[in-house]
C-alpha cells in the first residue's frame, strides 16, 4: 500500500542525503588538511598543526548524530571537528593562518578553535586537560534541566592522564550527559599505545565507573554515527555518559613537524592502514547502494576542493589583529 | 553593626550571593553534609540542596575543570579547595583552561569562576600544608587575586568576586578563621584592586595582605611607643595591585617595609619593590625591605617554625632599619 511504503521512502531519502552530506564533509576535512599542510610547509601557518588526515570519519559520523545545541569540545587535532560543527572553511583557516578574520580572531591558532555560536566550545592544547571540561558542560546542562549532551573529543594518550579518570568518576557518580570519544589512532606522538599503557582496550577503563562503553570502527562513518546515537540517547534520556573508543589511524605524522613514519611505526603500517581510507569506503557504499555515481563523487570533490582554495585565499588576503589585540580579552568587563 | 567572624562573613557572603543569583553554586571537598573543612559552608546544604552546594571526591583537578565547564555554559561556580596546598593538583586547570578561555576563544568564552580557600601556613602543620601561593597565582595574566584580612573585606571581596565575570583567587588566611570584626549587614561589596589604609602613620609604610596585616599592626603599635608612626597599607588585591595607593603613601612616608608569608624569591613584595624603585625613587630615603617567610620548606618544630614566619619583632627591626634608628 502507498500509505504504508511512503514512510520509509522518506526515511531511505533521508538516509541517503545523510550518507551525502557525510561524504561531502570528510572530502571536506581531507582537502581542507591537504591544504593547510601546504600552506603550513609555505610558512603561511605556524607554530604546531595537527592534521586529521586519516581520521574524518570519527567527527563526521559522531557529529552526525547531534543536535545544534549541544556541546562539542575537543583536543588540539580539531580542524575536522570545527569544520563539521559548521564553523566555516575561511574561518578556520584565516584562525590557522593568525588572521582577524579567524573564528578566534587569529589569538587561538590551530589548536584552539572557538565558535560559541555553534556550540563548539574550543581545541584544547594540554592533552587530556578538557575533559574535565566536557564533564563541567554537561553539569552546567543537568543543572539547568536541559536535554543537551556533550561530546568531548580526545586522544588515547589522554587516558593515561588524571584527569580523565577523575571526570568519567565524577560524571558517572552526577549522571552527567556527556559522550567521552577516545579517538584511538594508537600512537600518542611517536609512542605507541601498548608502550604504555597497561590496558589497551580503552573501553575497558568504562567498568571502572560503571559506565556503558562501546568500541567503534572508527574508519566507518556509519558506525561512527551509529554508535555515537545510542550514547546520545543514554545521554539526553538517562543522563548517562558513555565511553566511545573509536578505533581510527593518523596517516600524518602527529603535528606538521613530525615524520610520517621512521623510528615508531612502518611506511608499510602506514600504506596498510591507508587501504581503510574512511572516504574511499563510504564512497564505495555510495556507489554500491546506488546514491552516487563516480562522477557525483568528483562533483562533491570538486565543490569542496572550491570551497577550501576560497578559504586559502580569504585567510591569505585577512588582515592581522590590530596590534591593540594584544592586550583585549586578558580580562572580561 | 554586627560583629562576625571571618568565616562567619564568607558564609554570609555565599549565602547572599546564591540567594541572589541561581547561576551561583557552590563545589569542593567536604563543603556540604560535612558543612565545609573550616565550616564556612555551615548551613548552606539545608537552604539551597545537593545540586547548588556539591560534594566532590578527592580529585581537584578534576572539579576545578568542571566548575570551569560550567562557567564557559554560563553558570558562576564557586570552587572550594580545602586548603591552597591540595589546588596545586588543579593548576592546570587554573592556568590553563581558566585564566585563558577569554584571550585564547577571542574573547567569545568569559569565566565567571571562583577558586577559594585557605592560603598561608597555620600551627605547625609542617611543609605541605603550611604554604603562601599567592606569587604562583598572581603572576598569571586572566587571573584576579585577592586576599582579604579582615572579616568586612572577607565578605565584601568574596561578593565581589562571585559577581566577576573574571577567574578571581580567593585566599583566606586559614589562622584568620576565627578573627572576629565588624561586617556590614546586607549589600556590602569591596572592589577588585583597591587596597586599604589600615592605620594611618606618616614615618613608614608598612605593606601587607592577608594574614600579615595583622602582624603589620602589632608592629605599628610596637613602633608607635617608639615614637615612630606607621602607614600600615593592606593590598587585599594582589592582582590587580593598587599601585596608586601603595604609591601614594610611600611619597607621603618615603620608606617602606613589604610583608608576606610566602617565600623571598620572586615574592609578591619583590612585584612592589620594582613598582616603588621604578614610579617612587626619588622619594625614596632608604632602600625598601622584605620580610618574607624564612626561604625553607616549613619546619614541624615550634620554635623552628616561629623563626620562619613574618612576626611583629621582625618587622619593627626592619621598619628601624628603614628609618636608620638601629
């Protein structure tokens, strides 16, 4: 009957644009990434710039699955995060480049990136040092009543910090909503995660705090995000946290001014992992379940391909603080 | 106007202030069944629940990140170390996420936070829990910190604090506790950055916060028998300093003696030093001194302790060394 099949035509059309929009964003981070390593070897980016390179379907799918007014904070490998939290490409790069234009006016740099519009609540530089952060959002949503949820982004490194185990504790003992994703890309810098630490399963550290945990493929969006809704859901109806550890691979070096691989991991280990390539698989599913041709594919690249060089130019022609600005936001009114 | 305790004034402060704003909560290590380590959070479980007066475990790291959390969603915590000794755990915290969400987001995140506690050395409670951190704390740009005296500044700096919009360091001096004073009922707010002339002299200045005030005064009144009248100048806020203050009256004294309970080396009285060489040399009559405590971890032994810390004796030396009277 048409009544009964009209549903889940609507939901297949949404799954599908989701799908799209999912591909378009990780095309989006890759080209942005590419470029900025670029304009990083041309000395137009300083300081330390971590790619994400490797990883897009770890924010592309988790982000997915949540509304505009929840929280989302992260690490200092957060490009990909703010871009898909709808920050725009210029305003991410011209923050890269240290530009006025740059969503934190050229004084936060590549490892901190803001945009309270949007809810995303900064990169953060001193691993593991926000999680805490991410619990204290999520207090401040139970405080109020509200239904939000926090996602808080961090590497695997940062579960061997303090910090992390006094905010999964804490947030268990409140029921705070937030989402803890550990992006497990299995080397903190050069050091490899079973060098040190005693469990490598992250997951496992959940039933320390009596806390759901999952482990995701972090080279697939869709589980990404699916994974990342049944944590949202503990979240905004229980208020309950959920540990995430989303198995994913760096194929840079851990900032701009590392090597790809040499004295801690394999070219080999490298090229291996790159046969997972998170865009090559969803593109693949795209074009299996019939959503995308190959030229539809090239015409989404092709778009954010646009879309990045106009945001090279844009932080490339952005003016630099005023040199007042040295001295503003120090201290509120 | 009623006569209150320190601890007495802070409590009525909270009180005032979370019945004034619903955004104000109050967090730390033993603040609510067990009414506060020091008792200064006597009562306010019962008046405003387990969700605006939060008991922590042990982890100050971690809940000062969290008040921090919820300062950047808006909220104005109130964090509670039980002494400055164990906020060393959250430094980072501090440091890091507080004092620069502002500078760092671009001005998009303010940080309405309070950290408070007890600062300073107590009785013999030998090298952990007997340190002054003000220099640590005070030397960080997005930082406030302040460190009343007096059971009136106590309460009126911690309103004040409460209502910042700023990260603001609360010191208590943890042997002031019990000090008792006269507190102003009701609204009564002291600004951010003003220090305050405790006693008026005209011979020497004597330059002081927190605890140390009231070692100042002891030795103001030692001086005075001596003939030697003494400007006893309480900074209360150490930053922002009050510059013009401490300016003003060593023009008028033209000498000057700096007191704290921390340590010599990079002091708060070192930071007034440079202010009053640099803006108030050629008032100067003699070179300006420091008595700090004793540059050593602090000692167990009474005597041994004693001999560490700022005292009356040692101040009136230093104030006749000023004046070239020894």
């Amino acid at each position: 009957m048409a009544t009964a099949t009209a549903p889940p035509q609507s939901a297949d059309l949404a799954r599908t644009d989701l799908h799209r929009q999912m591909l378009r964003q990780m095309l989006l981070i890759r080209r942005f990434e590419e470029r900025a390593a670029e304009a990083y070897a041309l000395g137009k980016i300083g300081g330390f710039c971590h790619l994400y390179i490797g990883q897009e379907a770890v924010a592309v799918g988790s982000m997915a699955a949540l509304r505009s007014d929840d929280y989302v904070i992260a690490s200092y490998r957060e490009h990909g995060q703010a871009l898909v939290r709808g920050i725009a490409a210029n305003a991410v790069m011209a923050e890269l480049f240290g530009k006025a234009t740059g969503c934190s006016r050229g004084k936060g740099g590549s490892m901190h990136l803001f945009d309270v519009e949007k809810r995303f609540m900064g990169g953060h530089g001193i691993v593991g040092g926000h999680i805490p952060l991410a619990a204290g959002l999520a207090f401040a949503v139970k405080y109020r009543g509200g239904d939000q949820v926090c996602l808080c982004f961090f590497g695997e490194a940062a579960v061997n910090i303090g910090a992390f185990h006094e905010s999964l504790n804490m947030s268990a003992v409140w029921k705070l909503p937030v989402i803890y994703l550990c992006e497990n890309n299995r080397y903190g810098m050069g050091t490899a995660f079973e060098r040190v630490a005693a469990i490598t399963d992250v997951a496992e550290h959940a039933c320390s705090y009596d806390m759901q945990a999952e482990t995701v493929n972090g080279m697939d969006a869709l589980a990404v995000y699916e994974a990342t809704q049944r944590a949202v859901q503990r979240a905004r109806q229980g208020g309950r946290p959920t540990l995430l550890e989303v198995r994913t691979y760096r194929f840079m070096g851990h900032s701009m001014s590392d090597p790809l691989h040499g004295v801690y991991r394999t070219k080999e280990e490298v090229e291996e992992q790159k046969k997972r390539d998170p865009i090559t698989q969803l593109a693949h599913k795209l074009k299996d379940d019939g959503v995308l041709s190959q030229e539809g594919v090239d015409a989404i690249d092709a778009e954010v391909r646009a879309e990045v060089d106009a945001a090279v130019r844009f932080a490339d022609e952005s003016p630099d603080p005023a040199p007042e600005e040295l001295y503003t936001h120090v201290l509120a009114d | 106007m009623p006569t209150l305790t320190y601890r007495d004034a802070l409590n009525q402060a909270l009180r005032e202030e979370m019945q004034r704003d619903s955004n104000v909560f109050l967090m730390g290590e033993e603040v609510g069944i067990y009414q506060g380590a020091y008792k200064v959070s006597r009562g306010l479980l019962e008046e405003f629940g387990p969700q605006r007066v939060v008991d922590t475990p042990i982890a100050e790291l971690g809940f000062a990140g969290i008040g921090i959390g919820a300062a950047m969603a808006g909220l104005r915590p109130v964090i509670e170390f039980m002494t400055w000794n164990f906020a060393v755990l959250a430094l980072d915290q501090i440091v890091n996420s507080a004092a620069k969400m502002l500078y760092m987001s671009g001005g998009q995140i303010p940080m309405p936070i309070v950290f408070r506690g007890p600062n300073g050395a107590a009785l013999q409670l030998s090298s952990q829990h007997s340190q002054a951190w003000e220099t640590w704390l005070a030397h960080i740009p997005g930082l406030k910190v302040v460190a009343p005296a007096t059971p009136a500044d106590a309460k009126g700096l911690l309103k004040s604090a409460i209502r910042d919009n700023n990260p603001v360091i609360v010191l208590e001096g943890e042997m002031l506790y019990n000090t008792k004073g006269e507190v102003p009922e009701g609204e009564y707010v002291v600004s951010i950055g003003k220090a305050d002339l405790k006693r008026e002299g005209g011979d020497v200045t004597l330059i002081c916060h927190s605890k140390t005030v009231t070692v100042a005064l002891k030795a103001a009144d030692t001086l005075q028998e001596q003939g030697v009248a003494a400007d006893v100048l309480d900074l209360r806020s150490l930053r922002p300093l009050d510059e013009a203050a401490i300016l003003a009256s060593v023009t008028k004294t033209n000498r000057a003696v700096v007191v704290e309970e921390g340590w010599p080396h990079c002091g708060v009285g070192a930071q007034v030093v440079d202010l009053i060489q640099r803006d108030a040399f050629d008032q100067l009559d003699a070179p300006v001194l420091r008595i700090t405590q004793a540059d050593t971890p602090m000692p167990y032994n009474k005597q041994l302790e004693r001999a560490a810390k700022p005292s009356p004796e040692k101040i009136v030396a230093a104030a006749r060394r000023v004046l070239y009277l020894e």
